[in-house]
C-alpha cells in the first residue's frame, strides 16, 4: 500500500471514515426498511389468503 502524504492535513482521513461509516450505517437501514416492507406484504397476503 502506498504511504499517506506528509503534507496533506490529518483531518480529510477522518473525514473519510466518517463518510464510509454514514454511508454503512444508512445502507443497513435501508435494507431493514426494505425487509420490512417485504414481511409486512407477506404478511397482508398470507393473512388475505387465509380469508
């Protein structure tokens, strides 16, 4: 891997991780939600088929 630049600032690497780290987290919630919904219409559907 290559070294990090002397002369760049330190604070852009945090930057970075803390955009990587939102980025992560509004993923896995996003496919939460989407999880959900996709139970709740199994759900609806199963409980309409049962009718």
């Amino acid at each position: 891997m290559s070294e990090p630049d002397p002369g760049a600032p330190r604070g852009r690497s945090a930057w970075r991780v803390a955009g990587i780290v939102v980025a992560v987290v509004l993923g896995v919630c996003g496919l939460v939600a989407v999880a959900g919904v996709l139970l709740f219409m199994l759900a609806i559907n199963s409980w309409a088929d049962s009718k």
